[in-house]
C-alpha cells in the first residue's frame, strides 16, 4: 500500500512538473517570443507597412497605426 503511493505521488509530480515547464516554453509565446507574438500577425503588419509606406512626417500617421492595432490585434 504504501509503496503504490509513493508511486503515484510521484507519477503525479511529473506529470505536473512537466506540464509547468510547457506551458512557460518559448514554443508556447509563439515564434517570437512573449513580447513579440504581434509580428506573427500578418495582416498587422501589412497593414503596418502600409501605413509606413507613407513615411514618419505624414499627417494622421498615429491614428493610422492605432487603427490597425484595433482592427488585428
């Protein structure tokens, strides 16, 4: 009896440890990381190049790249 539970004891500790470890993997934040997942959207950014198309000094940029924050992401 008691050795059936050590046994699964630990069968459970692994089972949960590696689940933890799963899920903080870099696999699971997507290709480019946690901070960095929104580069993974591509009609973000097309819709980025295309709003940088127009270069830093054109008028309504910012309301531009907020709208394609709104609309993709």
């Amino acid at each position: 009896m008691k050795a059936s539970r050590i046994i699964l004891s630990t069968f459970a500790a692994a089972i949960a440890l590696t689940t933890l470890i799963a899920s903080h993997s870099p696999a699971s934040a997507g290709a480019f990381g946690p901070d960095y997942g929104w580069m993974g959207n591509k009609q973000y950014m097309a819709c980025l190049k295309y709003v940088g198309a127009f270069g830093a000094d054109y008028p309504g940029r910012d309301k531009n790249i907020q709208a394609c924050k709104r609309n993709y992401l």
